[in-house]
C-alpha cells in the first residue's frame, strides 16, 4: 500500500498555547526569497489523460509554496496542437483564485479527433508575480459513440468456442440412447473426475476417489424410470442405491417401443438439475444434484456411459450433444465440435462408429473428458515503410484483452476495458506506441478473455455467458509518417486466429490454467518473423450484444493496476487422507485482491501445480466446541467463495532453473494461498502477490496512539483498493463481485477521502444510468445489472437505490466538479419524479417505494421505510443542492420545497409527540440505527432534534457501547454522536473491542474491514457462518469519513471542492495524539493534535496554497483571550461548531503550530 509522504511547507508559524495564546513568526521576505510551482496538472481528473472524447474538457492544477498566504489571483491557459503547432485556445489573464476544473469553452477552437494537445498555464500570485508551468498533453480520442469512426474495423474473433468442463456450471446435455432388447438399464455420466476430489484436502468432505453422476434409464418394468446416482460426492453416496428416481410416463416409454431410439436432454443449472425430457416432453423439474453446503455440485467435468452388467446387448448411443445454457445454446462439444467423439476413443468396451454412432457394452462405466482449446489468441503482420512519425492504436474487446506489438506489451492495465453493461456501452482505449513500432515489418497481436462480458459473472448462475460466449476484439491503428501520409491497420478478417495458446481457461471467479508445454508452439507470436501456418483466418463477428447496438466509448478512468508487490510467509505443511496428499500454505500478510507470482523451483514437464487461494484457516477449536472443524483445521476456508472455484493450475514445461507462473486474466481476494504438486515447500521469497486495484494511490493518511484503531484505519484502506476493481463491488473474493449500489452510497463519502475517486464515480454512475428503470427511474440494486431487458431495474431497498444521488453528491462536495452533476443530472431528475410519485399511504411527500432492505446485518432491526424515507430526505435536499450548483434555480426550489414535506411528514409519523422517541407502525424503535442515520441527514426538526441526540447516547449506553446498527446506520453514528456534543460516548463506541464493534475485527485479526461483525472469532471461527462469510467488504469500514473528518479534523465546509475548507481537532477517548493528511486537489492538508485526558495541547496544520481554512480549536475562551493576530492567522471569536465550543480562526495558505 502507498504511503503518501505528507509535504510541511517550508515556513511555520509558531504559536505557543499556554494560559494565554501568544504569537511569533518566521514569514518568508522577499531578502530570503520564496518559491511556487505549479504542480498536480491534470485533464478531466487524470494526469495521463490519453483518450479523451470530451469537446470541453477540464484543466486542473494546484500551487506548491513556501510563502504564507500565498494565493493565485488569476491566471492564462494556453492549449496548442502539439502537430502544428497552433494554438486552439487562450484564455486571456482571468482574474480568478479557482484552479479546478476550468473547461475549454465551446467558443474556442474546436478540439479534433485523434489528436494531441498540449497545455500550459500561467498563474499570478498574490504578489502579482507569474509562475508558469511545465508543459502538460492530452490527445482526443475517436469523439464518436459509433463504431463507424473505427476506419472499417471489424469486431474479430476464434470461428469456435473453448470449453474448460471442469469450471462449466450450467449445460444442456442431449444425447439418444436405445436400450436393446434383453437390456435393462443404461444411462449418460457427467460431472465426473471432478479435480475436488483428485485429493482429499481439495473438498470438505475430506474424501478422494471416483466420482459421478449418472442419470440411468430402467426399463426392466413399467413404467420406466430414470434413476439418478450421485456417486462419490460425498461420503454417503453409494453406487447401489439412486438420489432420486423419476418416473417416466408410458405414453413416452412402454413396453412395446423400450428397446428404440429415444431423444434425451438434462439442463443443469448450477447445484440442480432444472429439467428432464424425454422425446421432447418434460418428465422432470427442479432436482437438487449437490450433496450440500455452499460449493457448486456438479460441474460438467468428464462425460460418459453406464451400462447394466445384466443387459444383453450393447447399448446404442448417439448425436451426443453438450450445449451452453443461455441463447443461443452454441453447442461446445458434438460429433465434429470441440474435442468430438474421439475422447472416447481407445476406451475398452466402447466403439466409436463411423456414422458417429457409439456401442458401449454392457457393464460399462466409462468417461472421457470434453475440455478443448484456449483463450483466443489473434494476430496480424503489417509492414510501416516510411519513416513514423508518430502511431496510435485504439483498442477494446467484448471481454478483456491483453494486447502486444513486436513481442512488447501495450499498456500497463489489467482487463482492459472494464466491467459494462456490454448491450449498452463498450469503453475503448488509445495508445501511443510510436515507440514499438519500427520502419519495415510490424507485428500486432491480442490474447481475449472472457473477464465480464461471458463466463460466471454473480451468484447467479444462470447469468453464465450473460452477453455473450465467445470473445472479439475491435482496434485501429493510425501510422502518422513523417512526409505527412498515413496508412490504417484495423482488426478485419486478414487477421489470424489461433486457439491452442498456453492460457487453456481463463475466468473472474473460478481462475486460470495454463499450460507451458505449450509455450513453444506460440513463442515470438507477436513478432514478424514467427511462422504463422498453423493459424487460421479470424473471424468476423457481429456489432451487436445479445439484439442491442452498444455505444463505444472512450474509457475515463484509469484503468486497473499493479499499486503493490507483497511477500508471503510460510504458514505450515499440512497432509491429510489416506492418500497423503500434502500442501504447503503461505501468508500474505494482509488480505489482498489481485494475483500471485510464484517462482518455482526445477520440475518435469508435465508437472501439474495447483493453488488455491482462502482469505481465513479454519482455527483448531476445542473437541466440545458445536463449531469443531475436525481435520478441517489449519486448511484454508474456501466455503465462503461459494461457486467460484478461485483456483489457478499451472503445468510446468521442465524449465532449467524453474519457472515462474503469473496469471493474467484472472483475480483473486485472498490472504492466504496453498500450494501443491510441488515435492517440497517453495521459499518464500519466491512467492509474491501482485495487488491489483483501479485505485493506484491513497489520498488519506492516519497514525494515532491507539494502535487498534490504527489498524482498523489499514483496514478501511485496504477494502477500498480491493473493492474498487473496475468497478465498485461488495466483495472481490466469492461469486458476486458486484456493482451493489447499497455498499456504494454508504461508503462513498469515506471512498473520496481515501481516494481521488472523481473519474472512478464519473465511470461508475454511467453504469448505473445504464441499469436505471427507464420508465420510473429507479437505480436497480447493482451495476452492472444482468438484467435480461434492458430498461427493467429491482428496487431491492431505497438506501440502495439512493446511491445514484448520494454518490455524485458527494463526489461533488469534495472535488467541487459540476461536470459529474450536469452528465448524470438527467438520469437523477428521472429517478425523483418516480421517487415523488409512489407516495405512502394517506401521505403528500413519504414514498412507498421504500423496498424491503435497509440496515442490512445489524444487531437490532430497524424499520425500513422509516429508515427509507429519513434517506429520500437527504437524496431531495441533495438534489436541491445540485440543482442550484449547475443553475437549476428553478428545480432547486422545486426539491427544497419538496424535502421540507418529507421532513414534517416523517417527524409527525415516525416520531412519538409525547416521548419523542423513533416509532413505526406503532412500535417503538428506539434502536441507534433509528436515531443515527435521522441525525446525520438532520431530519428531526428542531422540536425532536435534542431527544434525538439524548436517546442516541442511551441507545449507545445500554448496549455497553457496543454496535447494533448494520448497512446503513452505521456510517452516520459517530458523526451523529458527536455533533450532538456527546464526543467521550463517540469515542467510547470507536475504542469499544467487545462484540460488535469497529475494533473487534482487529482483536480477532482482521486486516480489511468484515462483511460481519462477527465473521471470525477466536473462541467460535465463523460462527456457523462458514458460507454467507465476507472478509473484505467495506461498507462498515465508511466510519473512515468520521476518522478523518471528525477526529484529524479536516472537513468540507459549505462549499466544494477544498479550496476553503474546515479543520477542528476533536480529541476524546484514551487518544494523546492523532496524526492525519489529506491530499486535496489544492495540494496536502495537515492536521495534527495532542491531548491529555480529552485536551487539546497541542496542535499543527498545514494548508496547502490558494487555500484558506476556518479553525475550530476546542479551547476555553480563558486561553485565546490575549491572543494578537499576526500575519495568516485571523482570530474571530468564540463560537459552538460540531457540538463543542470552540475558538474560531480563519487561516491563510501556510504552516501553523499551535
């Protein structure tokens, strides 16, 4: 993890606080000289901004001084076509202090396609001297949504699809079968050689040996049955006696057609069998084939036959078929498709005919397995003979891709382009890779993967392939020479396409095998001079995503990168079973998200290594203990991934000296990863994780006397770098890994002090207007939203859907850029004309579209449409807020208005007039989520507001201050707590390590922030929680905006953007200091302070130039009475600010010691 290094501006003020405040000062003078620069230069929030589509884009940067006070008093943007050298636009000297987000204006010259720029501006300082900055580029991009733009470059792909059996979790399987006459019973295998149980410690039954499911048709008596056999699953399955047995009607099977051909198909859909047919009638529905827990049973794996030892006759088989799920059912293993019949070639007891008919004898138990091919791989030769000048390529794929040119890798990012709604928009990106092209002969190739676009994609499994199954890659390159021609290489049909590539499986959830045997077929693919005959024409494929015409989109964010290296340490070698089979586990410190690099040592070919990945050990706990795990203990815990199999294989090509193995299309949310095929434990240092995460800095630093809380602050961190991988998700480990808008809008706020988070959120809230109600405007309850019709959205609960205004709501307070209101303003007013139309009950303003979740895993429940409604209050005073930041008076007033209703309303509804405590549908509440989240989105009026406060701190008190709130009470308790004044019960409820608590994680080990509570404890493990069981989901981790808004004391004020901005140290609890930083557009923000018993004594900040703070020192009027302003620090007075008296200054650009 990054540590930002905080920057003290060279010249301090000095300030003693004793009894009284005096002053002295060290001022900068123009005899010892001062210096500012201009640094942070950013376009539309990125520093390398190389795909920009925007015809207005926005031009950022922040002074860097030692000089007190120092401010820009106005500036000169000059923008010039880097190629001819014109210049397209001049602001002319404006006198103005703003240095964020100043827009290119419509009237200047227009920016073109394709093209690079570059910008420069001079600032006046307060002195009305100049400082010019350094040159900064950006180029355009295409500046077209349509595929039309491309040069005619086609989407391109493999003319066949690739099948990994063993990770497939949902099929249709056909097949016709005729049992002949003396025969009585024979039947169609899948699901078998499940790797799970090549070894004992690979499943949780603890068990190793043959395994299957058989589905066998009985024919020796009326009616016929088909009895199903799970075999080897787990440890009371039997060959003797079936799971099930379904009766097959006579009108389809009797005796006088039992003996001819009959047509079967099986749809498996993740853990059941979903239907049976016979002859094209149903004769069975939903039958569950997993023999329990939360892992997926059974996967396609191995196919085969079964045959009675008692037939008489060989058994016919034929026009076997496995299909994929989903439309349009693209068949991936047939006679001549995939890997054909010829896998059951050579098998004793079968014989493949000709005409593609199969005799299986009798007696017979025999599969084979059906995986074929790789990920797509594509390449193309092209000749550059002139001199470059300069070379772009724009690139995208419905899938991921990895792209190279002359055996260099394009790029640094990972699974490019993102998660998206593929129907709606694909996000592109360019290059300059003038630099990896050379005059003469040129080679481009890419590797495809499925990454979000096919493959496992949620917990539902029906989702599999949800856009599409197979994978295609779009790209222009446009080769600027330096005579002034040019020439276009597109992604076309004189492509090639090769499909027997090392990457044999690649998926987000279930991981990836690679075969480096298989290295030398493809090695130099990217280069000119490798033989290519063995590849074959790509091909063409259609624009369209599952019937849509998707836009193509310039990619705005940064992408996903490589932000740290780890090192592992060995945990121990553990052996179970009877088949001895041994694993070695390592730990890499800390919960992570991303992928590991394992070096190994000298093998065989042919060696088969496999990791796999755990974010927890089930403990050793007591014999008497109900949650005992038996041998379990001391293997990783791999329950809670649900359905992702999160395991990566690697087989080893012989190499002299080792190998080393780094999967590329794949991730994984881990701590912990067990290692085995390998003779002996690999050393450490051989072993690293390689961190992954869209976030590729910290904006915020924390260091204090509490070491827990410390931790808990490494927590918060940590959860936001692995939960914002492209998107932002819940978690990054189990099979969802979504977009849940809930998670989002709590811990937004906490996110943007974390992270600069502007361009992330920018990406993000596109996603949600793309899965938004477009009739009701309701934001659905995660996006991407895999909803099979475009346009439908799930209102699962308001605080949910909230998210689509709270989200740019606070994005915008805090980096102050209205361009994230007005791109998302529409979509907004859309979702609040639906809000303001669903009324309650006999109500004017409380909507009844309240869902039915709100504070999601707590202790206490809570009503939800009161819950609901108190956050519809805040979404519409946001709403007004926003409007009248981009000139929206009109709107303004109109959500103003409207949320003054909902508060009267919801004060006469859900607060009782004689007690003044939180009521609903007649019963008391009275819990802390009920009084919290009203508090801090100021929904009591000013009557309920002070018993608000009081019943906080008892609801608090009682539970010995312990935590009873869940999703969405949490976040608001601290802040509501301590602007009511009540700071030692906030900080009793921060410091609290008792059960539930922020701290109890961190006793029990914890190193992100828990989907639970209670997800782990010493005394019990999981608790029974073994599968429903996030280890790194941040939600509860948003008590990170309190930390440092409240606690370091560094907070927005009335305006955006931190150009002003509030400091008030808020000491409390068992704290003697408390060290934070917070890199604000403006520059570094510093608040540092130490206390005795809850007193401030002493305290230090920085503000960073062209800024001005207003502070708020929690000091007795006694102390500051004698104090003489001197040169950046005004004093004003007394005042009560965030339920303390405080005393008031207003601060100049500088650094201050008190």
């Amino acid at each position: 993890m990054k540590n930002l290094k905080t920057k003290i501006l060279s010249v301090l003020l000095s300030v003693a606080m004793l009894a009284s405040m005096t002053a002295t000062v060290i001022p900068a003078s123009a005899a010892n000289g001062y210096s500012t620069t201009i640094t942070s230069m950013e376009t539309n929030s990125l520093e390398d901004a190389t795909t920009v589509d925007d015809t207005t884009p926005r031009f950022s940067w922040a002074m860097d001084s030692n000089l007190i006070g120092q401010k820009q008093t106005a500036y000169q943007i000059r923008v010039t076509n880097v190629e001819t050298g014109e210049e397209v636009w001049n602001s002319g000297k404006v006198e103005d202090s703003n240095s964020t987000w100043v827009e290119y204006p419509d009237t200047a010259t227009p920016l073109q396609p394709k093209t690079a720029y570059e910008w420069m501006v001079t600032v006046w300082d307060k002195n009305g001297t100049p400082v010019v900055s350094e040159p900064e580029q950006f180029t355009t991009g295409l500046m077209s949504e349509d595929l039309s733009t491309w040069e005619g470059a086609e989407w391109i792909g493999a003319d066949e699809l690739y099948l990994d059996a063993a990770s497939m979790p949902v099929y249709r399987m056909n097949y016709t079968m005729r049992i002949k006459q003396g025969g009585e019973k024979s039947g169609f295998v899948f699901g078998a050689d499940d790797p799970r149980f090549s070894a004992t410690i690979y499943n949780n039954y603890l068990i190793h040996g043959e395994n299957y499911i058989a589905y066998q048709l009985n024919v020796s008596q009326m009616p016929a049955t088909v009895e199903v056999y799970r075999v080897g699953y787990c440890p009371t399955d039997t060959v003797e006696t079936p799971i099930a047995t379904i009766e097959v009607p006579e009108t389809i099977i009797n005796d006088k057609n039992k003996n001819g051909f009959h047509d079967y198909e099986i749809v498996i859909s993740g853990n059941q069998m979903e239907s049976m047919s016979i002859d094209g009638q149903k004769i069975s529905d939903a039958l569950t084939l997993n023999p329990g827990g939360t892992e997926l049973y059974p996967r396609l794996n191995s196919i085969g036959f079964i045959t009675s030892e008692n037939n008489q006759k060989a058994t016919d088989f034929s026009n076997i078929s496995i299909k994929n799920y989903r439309e349009p059912q693209a068949e991936v293993f047939g006679k001549d498709t995939g890997a054909t019949y010829d896998i059951f070639e050579g098998i004793k007891g079968v014989t493949v005919k000709e005409d593609g008919s199969i005799l299986v004898n009798k007696g017979m138990l025999a599969y084979a397995d059906p995986s074929y091919g790789s990920i797509p791989m594509l390449r193309k030769d092209f000749t550059a003979d002139k001199e470059i000048e300069r070379a772009t390529v724009y690139a995208t794929a419905r899938g991921i891709y990895e792209m190279s040119i002359n055996g260099q890798r394009v790029g640094d990012e990972y699974f490019t382009p993102g998660n998206s709604d593929y129907r709606q928009q694909i996000q592109y990106t360019s290059y300059d890779v003038t630099k990896l092209l050379q005059k003469g002969e040129n080679t481009i190739g890419a590797t495809l993967a499925s990454g979000w676009y096919g493959d496992e994609a949620s917990f539902n499994l029906t989702d599999y392939n949800f856009y599409g199954d197979r994978q295609s890659f779009l790209a222009m390159m446009e080769i600027k020479y330096t005579d002034g021609t040019s020439s276009i290489v597109k992604t076309d049909d004189t492509w090639q396409y090769y499909g027997e590539g090392p990457v044999r499986y690649a998926g987000n959830f279930n991981g990836e095998t690679y075969d480096a045997n298989l290295e030398a077929a493809v090695a130099g693919w990217d280069t000119s001079d490798y033989d290519a005959s063995a590849w074959r024409a790509a091909t063409v494929m259609d624009s369209k995503v599952s019937g849509y015409e998707p836009k193509i989109v310039a990619k705005t964010d940064e992408g996903v990168k490589q932000v740290e290296t780890l090192d592992a340490t060995f945990v121990s070698k553990e052996t179970r079973g009877d088949d001895n089979h041994t694993v070695y586990i390592y730990d890499m410190g800390t919960n992570m998200v991303g992928v590991p690099q394992i070096t190994l040592p000298e093998g065989e070919a042919g060696q088969e290594i496999t990791l796999r990945f755990g974010e927890s050990i089930y403990p050793d706990l007591p014999e008497d203990n109900e949650y005992n795990y038996g041998d379990l203990a001391g293997l990783i815990l791999t329950e809670n991934y649900r359905t992702a199999l999160s395991t990566d294989r690697y087989t080893m090509k012989g190499a002299e000296g080792g190998e080393t193995f780094v999967p590329e299309f794949t991730f994984h949310g881990y701590r912990y990863i067990e290692i085995s095929g390998v003779d002996e434990q690999i050393p450490e240092e051989n072993i690293k994780g390689i961190v992954l995460s869209s976030i590729t800095e910290q904006t915020s630093n924390f260091d204090s006397s509490n070491e827990l809380v410390n931790q808990l602050f490494e927590n918060i961190m940590r959860s936001t770098y692995g939960n914002h991988l492209s998107i932002a998700t819940d978690c990054p480990q189990r099979d969802e890994r979504l977009g849940w808008s809930g998670d989002a809008q709590v811990f937004s706020r906490t996110a943007t002090y974390m992270a600069d988070m502007n361009s992330f959120y920018g990406n993000f809230l596109s996603l949600m207007r793309d899965a938004q109600g477009k009739q009701d405007g309701t934001y659905d309850k995660y996006a991407p939203s895999y909803n099979a019709v475009v346009g439908n959205a799930m209102n699962l609960g308001y605080c949910w859907q909230a998210a689509g205004v709270v989200v740019p709501y606070e994005t915008y307070l805090q980096y102050g850029d209205t361009s994230i209101i007005t791109e998302h303003y529409d979509s907004m007013k859309l979702h609040m004309d639906g809000m303001m139309s669903k009324k309650a009950a006999g109500k004017e303003y409380l909507t009844s579209n309240t869902g039915f979740l709100a504070d999601h895993l707590s202790v206490a429940s809570t009503d939800t449409p009161m819950l609901s409604n108190a956050t519809f209050y805040y979404v519409t005073k946001a709403m007004a807020d926003m409007a009248a930041a981009i000139g929206e008076t009109e709107d303004a007033q109109l959500y103003s208005d409207y949320a003054a209703g909902i508060k009267a309303e919801w004060n006469a509804t859900y607060v009782d007039p004689e007690t003044h405590k939180t009521t609903a549908s007649g019963k008391v509440q009275d819990t802390q989520a009920s009084y919290s989240l009203p508090l801090a989105y100021d929904v009591f009026d000013e009557t309920n507001k002070p018993y608000a406060e009081d019943y906080l701190v008892e609801a608090c008190a009682r539970e010995n201050y312990t935590i009873t709130t869940g999703f969405v009470g949490t976040a608001p308790l601290l802040p509501a707590l301590t602007e009511g004044g009540n700071i030692e019960d906030a900080y009793k409820m921060l410091e609290q390590t008792e059960y539930a608590s922020w701290l109890y994680p961190v006793t029990q080990g914890a190193t992100s922030i828990w989907e639970r509570w209670n997800s782990y404890t010493v005394e019990n493990g999981y608790g029974g929680n073994n599968g429903m069981n996030s280890f790194n989901h941040y939600s509860l981790g948003a008590v990170g905006a309190w930390m440092m808004g409240y606690q370091v004391g560094i907070q927005r004020d009335d305006t955006a953007g931190f150009q002003s901005f509030e400091l008030q140290p808020t000491p409390g609890g068992s704290f003697t200091y408390t060290n934070g930083s917070y890199e604000s557009d403006y520059g570094t923000i510093v608040s540092n302070w130490t206390a005795n018993q809850g007193k401030l004594t002493s305290y230090e900040a920085v503000v960073p130039a062209n800024t001005t703070a207003t502070l708020y020192l929690p000091v007795s009027e006694e102390v500051v009475a004698d104090f003489t302003a001197i040169d950046g620090i005004t004093y004003v007075g007394m005042e009560e600010h965030n339920g303390q008296m405080t005393a008031k200054f207003n601060l100049e650009a500088g650094g201050y010691n008190f």
